[in-house]
C-alpha cells in the first residue's frame, strides 16, 4: 500500500473469491474505486441460443461456492417464464439443497477468509497450523452440509438432478434420515462457531444502510417471497426492474446495481437478520442475545455474527424440514411455452436475480443475472470511504487492515460479479 498525500492504494486485496484492488482519495473531493479487474465472463451472451433445460447447470459454473444459488434461481425464473408448476416435494428440496449450500459458503468465508486476519495470520494454512481446534470445526461441519447438497443434487458441487419441473432422482428417506442424525451431531460445533466469531473483536464502526432481503410471512425466506426494506420497499419479484438500477462504471468490470435515484443498498446475512430476526428459531435468538447480538445492527462488520447465526440456525431449519417430510420418485412434467420472468432468491451472500426470455421451442433469447456483489457494490464503497475517514489519524498498514476486513466482511464474490 502507498499512501501519497491523500490517496491509500490497496494493490491487491487477499482472501476474497476475485480479483479486485482499492483506490482511495481524501481531501475536498474524497472518492473511493474498487475496481474489480476479474475479467468479464459473457454467460448471459453464451445462454442465448440454449435450451431451457440447460441452463441451470451452465449457470452453476458461475461459481464453485454457490452453484446451488444460480441452478435454483435461474431454473424458477425458467419454470415461471414457461408456466412450469412443481410439486411441494420439490420445493422441499429445494430449500434444503439451498441451505445447505449457504452454510457451506458461509463456513469457507468465516474461517478461510475472514477469521485469519483476527487469529494475526496471513491464511487458511497457518491458522490450520496455530489454531486447531476451530479449523476442526470448520471441517465437520463442512463436511455434513456437504454432504446433504450432495445427497440431493447428486454431488456437492455443480448439483446433475435438478431440473425445470423437479428433481431426475429423489433421495431415499433412509438416506435423509442419517443426514439428520449428522445434523444433530454438529449442532456444539456450529454453535462454538457462532461463539468464536461473536468474541474476534471486529471493529466498532458504524455506517447507516438500505437493508433488503426476500421475506414471506411465516418463515425465513430462502428461495422466494417479496423483496422488503428497512426504508419501506415492499414489492412483488415481478416488480424488480421498476425498483432497482444496474450501471456500468469505468473502474470495474462488475456493473453497480442501486436502488432507483442510486441508493446504495445491503443484502447478505446482516440484511436478512436486521428484517426477518424475528423469524429465527427460538435457540438461535437465544444464542444471539447471549452474545450480546441485537438486531438491527449498523455495523457492517456484524455481517460474520450474522452469517455464524445462520449456520446454527440452519441446522435446526434443515433437521425440521427433514423430519416433517417423507420423500418419494415423482415424474417431471414439462409442457413448453414461449415467455418471459425473473425470479430471486437468498444466495449467500445476498439477493441473486436471474430473468430469462424464452421462445416457444424453449430456447434462450435473453438473459440477465444480478448478483449479490453487484448489489453490494456501492455500498461496499459507502462504508470504505466513511472508514478511512473515521480512521485517518491511522498508520498505512492499519488503514489497510482496516480496509481488507471491512471488504472481507461482506463475503463478496467478484467472480460472480462481472458479466
């Protein structure tokens, strides 16, 4: 980092999922720019010409971390476009497979990319090598969630049985029933996450946000609902265009997606925790307010208590779905039809859209994917530029440090981010 009169300069920034660097200039003008040099990767150009029944897993390869996320969403904005109905069974899986995937994610960004910096680490191996006993929570843990993406998907990574109408292969009830039983087992490990996440000592930064997140009304929305605010927007996902904006800027090859006017917004953990708390479970509350952690939150750094409470409470979400469910073979039935829709989901790191055009012989013409990243663009840049201004009297390397974990915190994706 060179610090030159008044501009910070972060050459490369480590331990995020991309590439990017961050340019910072103070004074009568203050600026901010991560410029997010990750090339352009063109897969809504190379859907165009694709079959329906393609696209979920074309899009999967967007990213090795949620491929569960961009399958899902852009198969319902397919099944929508097309009149395609499913069954309760499917939607079942769905979000399991779903929840599963955003805790494994969660996991490689808490203790991969963001807890090395607490623990005075330069990465994932040192801190394997110095503190043992997180990083073997990390991996048990990992190991079960896994596990159930694979049992539902047919592997782990890159889901093969999920298609437009349902599933090609259902897994038996034996099977899912053994995932419960490793779910019950790591239910301390997930909650000494929660505890050691909660006690890393983040900084004490304060920066008001929009928060918006998917919500319904009787559960903690993952794969559908409206999209809601903390500054009132409330709106159906059909509505989606007529409320936010994407904008391509000269520094990046990742668009910035803002609210209509251009206001910065949130989504992830923290957003879905400061609107739909109430819709944790009970034992999840309860740890929350045994760590001190009260929603709503303005601190972006609370982004990995956030992400930590999830895991916990996404293994009591999943042990219900499980344990409420009988699974069985059902057939896919699909009748094409030409038309047009966009549907959004909760992918990890925040709210994912996908909305495709397809003809009557079920080919793509257009397609659109905004991502969480491009939705946390700006404000990412928002809370960067009030950090460096609350913290100036710092030296250079704890400014950069600073910087890093703030970024970090938001567990951005700037692979997923450029199209």
């Amino acid at each position: 980092m060179k610090r030159i009169h008044r501009k910070i300069e972060i050459d490369y920034l480590p331990r995020v999922e991309g590439e990017t660097n961050i340019e910072i200039e103070l004074g009568h003008a203050p600026a901010i720019r991560l410029k997010i040099f990750e090339p352009p990767r063109f897969f809504e150009g190379f859907l165009v010409g694709r079959r329906f029944d393609e696209v979920g897993d074309i899009v999967s390869r967007i990213c090795g971390i949620c491929p569960v996320s961009h399958m899902t969403t852009a198969i319902q904005a397919i099944e929508k476009a097309m009149g395609i109905e499913v069954s309760p069974q499917t939607v079942t899986l769905r979000k399991l497979m779903s929840i599963s995937q955003i805790m494994a994610s969660h996991l490689v960004h808490l203790y991969m990319l963001a807890m090395p910096d607490y623990y005075g680490c330069d990465g994932f191996p040192a801190m394997r090598r110095d503190v043992t006993r997180q990083t073997e929570d990390l991996l048990i843990l990992k190991d079960v969630f896994n596990a159930l993406t694979g049992l539902i998907g047919g592997r782990a990574l890159h889901p093969v049985t999920h298609l437009p109408g349902g599933f090609t292969a259902v897994p038996s009830n034996e099977a899912v029933g053994q995932i419960a039983t490793q779910l019950k087992q790591i239910r301390p490990n997930a909650r000494r996450t929660a505890e050691e996440v909660a006690h890393l000592g983040m900084p004490d930064f304060h920066c008001d946000s929009e928060y918006v997140c998917l919500d319904t009304a009787d559960e903690y929305a993952i794969n559908g609902g409206r999209i809601v605010s903390t500054r009132g927007l409330n709106i159906a996902v059909e509505d989606y265009h007529a409320a936010f904006h994407e904008s391509e800027t000269e520094y990046a090859f990742a668009k910035k997606t803002t609210r209509q006017g251009a206001s910065s917004i949130m989504s992830g953990a923290m957003a879905r925790l400061n609107i739909k708390f109430a819709k944790l479970r009970q034992t999840t509350k309860d740890l929350a307010e045994a760590l001190d952690f009260r929603p709503p939150s303005d601190n972006p750094f609370h982004n990995n208590i956030a992400q930590a409470l999830e895991i916990v409470d996404g293994v009591e979400h999943c042990i219900e779905l499980i344990e409420s469910s009988r699974f069985e073979d059902e057939d896919i039935h699909i009748r094409i039809n030409a038309g047009t829709a966009g549907a959004v989901t909760e992918a990890p790191r925040g709210l994912l859209y996908h909305w495709y055009e397809v003809d009557g012989k079920g080919i793509v013409q257009k397609a659109n994917i905004v991502t969480p990243t491009s939705h946390n663009f700006s404000n990412i840049e928002k809370h960067l530029l009030k950090l460096v201004q609350e913290n100036n009297d710092k030296s250079p390397p704890q400014i950069r440090l600073l910087c890093e974990e703030l970024v970090r915190a938001y567990d951005p994706c700037f692979s997923c981010s450029v199209h």
